[in-house]
C-alpha cells in the first residue's frame, strides 16, 4: 500500500481525471450541434430529402458567402434544371431575409438529358446542390443574429411527377469576423468548382434545312459526347439526338422546335463533353442568323410559371414567312366573303351594282373602288386596335370588339334599323350616315364606303381557314408587318365586290332594274333581323338576362328614335320638339343599356359530359391515360356555332368520343379572358375557333384540327389520340 502522503496526489488525479471525462462527454454531446450548425433542419419525403446548407457558422457585416439548397434524391427520381426539357419545372427559391441583406439567383449546374420515353428531361438525379451568394448588411451589428428563411418548391418526377416544397431557417451569429463551417465550405465550394465555365468564346447559330446548325468554333481538341442545353426552351426539340459535324470548324446539328421562337439575337446555354474522358460544361453564347430571329413581342415570360406540367404544342404561325403569312391573309380574305355573317350586306351591295350597271359603267367602277376604301380604312382601324392594345399589355384578337357586350347591342341596333328601312318602314337619306337607302340606290357613294365599313365589322365574328395561322403570324410582327398581314386581308376580302363592278361581262349579266329589285330588297331585311337576334344572344351569353333587356331597349329605342324624326319634318318648332325629345329619348335609352349590358363570368350550362377547359384539367387529364378534346370557342364566333351544329353536335361524334373515353373540355372565349388569349397566342392563333387533340399519353403534343370540322375528321382525330394510349400501354413493361 502506498504511503498515506501519496493518497491526496492520487484523489487529485482521479479528480482530474473525473474532470477530463466530463469535458469530453460535454464536448461530445457539443459537437454534434456545433456540426449541424451551418444546416437547416431537413424536409423529409420518400423521393426528397432536401436542407439548406450555409458555408459560415457566423458572418460579418458586409460579408458575402454561399449557402446551397441541397437535394437528396431516391434512385430513379430527378429534379430539373432552368430549362426543364419537354416536361417539368426548375425549383425556386423564395426568400425572407433581414433588412438590407440580398439574395443571388441559383448558380445552376450543368444538367444531365434524362430520358423518359418518348420525352428528354433536362435536370438532375442523385444529389444536387444549388448554390446561391447571399449578401450581409453592411450595417449588421456583431452580437446579433442573421436569420435566414427560405421556401423552395419543386417538382420531382420517375414516372409520375409530385411537386414538393420546404421551409428552411438558418440562424446565423454575427460578429467582427466571420467563421467558415469548413465541412460546408468544403461541399460548396466543390459545387461551385463544378459549375459550367465560360467557354472563351461565341458559337453561331444558322439554319441548316429544315435543322439547326451550331458552329463550336472554339471547341477544345479531343471533345466527344457533345450535348448543347439551351436556356430556351423553344428553340430545339429536347428528345432529339444532337449529331456531331466534323470539319475546319466542329458544331452540332439541331432539330428545330415545332414551336421554335428566337427573339433574341444570340441565345444562351451549357454545353457539355468530355475531353480525355473527363467531363467537361461550358456557358455558351452563340450569334443567332438574323434570318432565325423573330421580332415577336413579349408575352409575360419572366412572370413565374405554375408547378404543373407543361404541355408542349406547336404554334401554327410561328414558322410562317412573311410571303406565306400575305397569301395566307388573302386567301382568308377571298374564303371570309362566303361566312353566313358577310354574305346579307355583300348582296346589298350587289343590288346597288343592278341599279347602276345599266345606266353607268363609271358610276359602278366608281362605287366598287369606294367599297375598297370603306374595308380598307375599316381593316386598318382594327390593326391599329390590336397593335396598340397589344403593345400596352393586353391580350386581343381577331373579333375582340365583340367581346364588349356594349359593342354587340349597338350592332345589334344597327341590324335592325337597316332591316327596317330594307322593308320601307322609313327612309333615311345619304346625309345621316348612309345607311338605309345609300346602301343600294344610284349614286351613294358614301352608302358604298359605309357598306365596305358594315361588311367588315359583320366579318369579325367568323374567322375562315388560313387566317388562323395569318392572324397568329400578325399579332407577333412589328407593327408595320402586321399592318401589311391586315391589308393582304382587306385585299382578298374586297376583291369579289370590285371585280365585279370593274367586269363588264358579269354586269351584263345581271338582269334591268324592275319590282324584283324591291322584293329582294325587301327579302334582304330578314337575314339582318336574323343576324340581330343572334347579336341579341350573344349578348344574353355575355350578361344575362340583364343583357337580353338591355338590347331590347335599345331596339326600341332606336326604331322610336328614327320614326319620331321622320313625323316631325316640317317647321322649325316641330323639328325642334322632335330633336329634343329624340336626343331624351336616346341619352335615357343609353343609360339603361350602358347600366345592364354588363360582362358577367360566363356560367353557361355545360351540356352532357362539356367541362369547362384550364391548362391543369388537361394535364391532369393527360396524365390519367385520358385523350382530351378541347373546343376554344365564343358565342360571337358564327364559325364556331356552325361547327357545332354541323359537327360537335351529332350523335355519331358523342358515340365516338363515349367509346374512346375522350374528355371534351370548352374554353369560352365569349366574354375577354387573359388565360384562354395567352393559350391562342402560343398556339399561333389570335382569335376562335381553334380545336386541338390531346392524345392519352401523358404530355403529348396536342393535333390541331382545322377550322371547319367534319364528322369523319373528329372521329379519326379521336381514334388517333386514343390509339397511341393503347399503344404507350401495350409497350409499357
């Protein structure tokens, strides 16, 4: 046994040893902490695990430093990039930070073509870390604490898509100086090592027949494997393999997009290789041919896009050229005289052509080329409306007046004056506004000017094959080639009536003047009644019941209005008494009208099986195995309510679409919709009617259908898009 004197340097050492323990333990239990510092607490699911990691366990004031949001995927599962490929969406980060302090964008990282068959996604599997510099207050006082908040979203897909989301905090001490997590540095740093570098110079961009050509002029020696990610997402078709060209100067070969849109002169991207059998991403600026570039005008695409999947479609007039988009417009034009909207006034002007073709050939001439005047000024007043509303936002088309319920009551009005002095219910002389007898009798020349006015604002309602794609061409251009897209139309538009008063052979044709001219004078006063009531029902559509009265009113209003001018000619204290009381008449009138002809939100009764149409019920749809048809229509539209009743309607097309489960979804354009104007537009189109198909595979490309339908052309449309659901279904393992 040890000497007593040894005992208390053996309980100091115990103690110290005791001492030494608990240190340890206490640092022990610490340190898991203190490593977990510099990350937020992770957001948990089956397919995700995602936090956000900061590169400073404590910043200063003034600092800028890293912090990423990282992703931890389950095997087979992927996120995506900027531009997301044929389907998805990139994660985006929402940020709450203390005052003064900012916020980078996402350093993204070069992403990987994953295929999903038939589609390629542009994004990420395994883990992913998304770097983003984050900014100090230069005014943060040491001792307090920077908090950090976030919410991200972000949508993870194999072979069904979820979109996620997650809150993150990070607490942060402030102080004189800053201290480096460098377990977190360390994996941001590697992260931002492994960013695309600058490629050191510019590739080009040009057509190459019917693909893309892309000259690499500064490729590094050795390169395979190239693959060229654009930021774009309308330039190139994603799934598309992208061959190498060998030669003085290397490139790729591109498929252009089926809704390819370049209004930019240079275009953007990452360009990936391997170089040595290394990979290799560089950022990419190629100089577009000035032939690609298109000068269409921006339609909001910096506003955040919805968590859905997007639906690629072709855009009709997006590939149109300039030539192409004037013969289209023309040929619209010629086919636009023959809508059941055009053809009443068309005859009235024919009529006039009888009265005068036996007396003067000069007058005839005469009347036919002020005819052009009235559709041309008419044409080009609806340009301007369209350009202009266009270039302040708005989202118009072919036939937007109509929309106004106010506009279709006045038409209305106007339909049934001009039938009532068609039966001789009165007359109303050249000086008022040429309608009525200037419209057919000798020598009104501003009668011939006002019925080229009526015979294009009757025409809107109907949008006849070719000027779709015209029409979608022209609200994209610059002003001056849009206006030139409108006259090729005006043109083809008013060049029957013209012809036929410079053609001597046909006027000789048309039988003398005698009591038929008054018969079918008379006649032509119910396709204008007929015309009103349909204008009446637009406007019910539009507004209600309300809106049925408000129109009736104004009827009313009008036929007193007139009537009461024509019995008070004579002295002046008649004329005077008639005047004011027709002016009482007609503000009281418009009051009534302007107070109930108010746009209500289009709650029409869905017939059958009809559901109302929204870009994620087709998504929806689509991924559920489920052919969509989707009928974007209006109750103005006159070539939209004949395809109905000629094609929609029948009993063959229900039968076919109930045997081939297609869902038929309306998008109705009657009363101004900014949804259903930005789904026209990137379909090409600027007005109704257009049809699409959307076959029963998730995010197919939708068919579209041409403007007048047929029942054998529905049911093979139909047949088409159920058919390659059942041939997905039949491949799938």
């Amino acid at each position: 046994m040890a000497p007593y004197s040894e005992r208390p340097d053996r309980a100091r050492g115990v103690s110290a040893r005791r001492l030494l323990t608990g240190a340890l333990l206490v640092l022990g239990l610490a340190l898991p902490g203190a490593a977990l510092a510099a990350e937020s607490a992770p957001v948990t699911s089956q397919r995700v695990t995602a936090t956000l990691l900061s590169s400073r366990d404590t910043v200063a004031p003034g600092e800028r430093f890293h912090v990423a949001l990282t992703q931890k995927l389950a095997p087979h599962w992927h996120t995506y990039w900027l531009n997301p490929g044929d389907s998805g969406e990139p994660t985006q980060i929402q940020w709450d930070l203390p005052a003064g302090a900012k916020a980078g964008d996402i350093a993204w990282p070069a992403p990987r073509a994953i295929r999903v068959e038939p589609l390629v996604n542009f994004g990420f599997e395994g883990e992913v870390l998304l770097p983003v510099e984050i900014t100090v207050p230069a005014d943060a006082r040491p001792g307090e604490t920077f908090s950090l908040k976030a919410n991200a979203t972000w949508l993870v897909c194999e072979k069904i898509c979820i979109p996620e989301e997650g809150s993150f905090t990070l607490d942060l001490a402030v102080g004189a100086a800053s201290a480096v997590d460098e377990a977190a540095q360390q994996r941001i740093d590697a992260a931002l090592a492994a960013l695309p570098k600058p490629a050191g110079f510019r590739g080009r961009l040009s057509a190459d027949g019917d693909n893309l050509a892309l000259a690499l002029p500064g490729l590094p020696a050795g390169a395979s494997d190239l693959r060229f990610f654009p930021i774009s997402d309308t330039l190139i078709e994603h799934a598309a393999d992208q061959p190498m060209k060998a030669g003085d100067v290397p490139g790729l070969t591109l498929t252009r997009s089926s809704a390819f849109k370049l209004e930019q002169p240079d275009i953007s991207g990452v360009l990936t290789f391997r170089q040595d059998g290394v990979p290799r991403a560089l950022t990419l600026v190629a100089d577009a041919d000035p032939a690609l570039v298109s000068k269409a005008a921006e339609t909001g695409s910096n506003a955040p896009r919805p968590a859905v999947v997007r639906i690629p479609v072709p855009a009709e007039g997006a590939d149109l050229t300039l030539l192409a988009a004037l013969a289209f417009a023309f040929a619209g034009g010629l086919i636009l005289n023959l809508m059941p909207c055009v053809l009443p006034v068309l005859f009235i002007k024919a009529l006039g052509f009888a009265q005068t073709a036996h007396r003067s050939r000069t007058e005839t001439r005469e009347q036919g080329l002020i005819f052009l005047c009235g559709v041309l000024l008419t044409f080009l007043v609806l340009a301007g409306a369209v350009i202009a509303l266009s270039a302040l936002g708005g989202s118009v088309g072919w036939g937007f007046q109509l929309q106004s319920p106010l506009l279709v009551i006045a038409l209305a009005v106007v339909m049934v004056l001009i039938g009532l002095n068609l039966i001789g219910a009165f007359e109303i002389g050249g000086s008022v506004v040429g309608l009525g007898d200037g419209l057919a009798s000798r020598g009104g020349r501003l009668g011939a000017f006002m019925t080229g006015v009526l015979a294009v604002v009757v025409a809107t309602p109907c949008t006849a094959p070719f000027m779709g794609a015209a029409m979608g061409y022209a609200v994209t251009q610059p002003p001056a080639l849009a206006l030139s897209v409108f006259m090729a139309l005006a043109l083809g538009f008013a060049l029957p009536v013209v012809a036929l008063s410079f053609a001597p052979g046909l006027l000789r044709l048309l039988p003398k003047p005698g009591r038929w001219m008054l018969v079918l004078k008379q006649a032509f006063a119910f396709p204008m009644f007929a015309t009103a009531i349909w204008l009446i029902w637009v406007a019910s559509v539009q507004t209600g019941p309300q809106g049925v009265l408000a129109a009736l009113v104004a009827v009313l209003a009008a036929g007193f209005v007139v009537w009461l001018v024509g019995v008070t000619r004579g002295s002046l204290p008649r004329r005077a008494f008639g005047t004011v009381l027709a002016v009482l008449v007609a503000l009281g009138a418009g009051w009534f009208t302007v107070e109930n002809a108010v746009p209500g939100t289009n709650a029409e009764a869905r017939a059958g099986d009809i559901q109302a149409w929204s870009p994620e019920r087709v998504a929806t749809l689509q991924g559920q195995g489920k052919p969509v048809f989707v009928n974007f229509t209006a109750a103005w539209c006159i070539t939209c309510l004949a395809n109905e009743r000629v094609a929609l309607s029948r009993q063959e097309v229900k039968d076919a679409f109930a045997r081939l489960g297609v869902v038929y979804l309306k998008a109705d354009w009657t009363n101004r919709d900014s949804r259903i104007a930005k789904a026209l537009a990137e379909q090409g189109r600027a007005g109704v009617p257009l049809y699409l198909f959307y076959p029963a595979r998730k995010e197919a490309q939708a068919e579209i259908l041409p403007q007048l339908l047929t029942v054998d052309g529905l049911i093979t449309a139909a047949e088409r898009a159920a058919g390659s659901n059942a041939k997905t279904a039949a491949a799938a393992p």
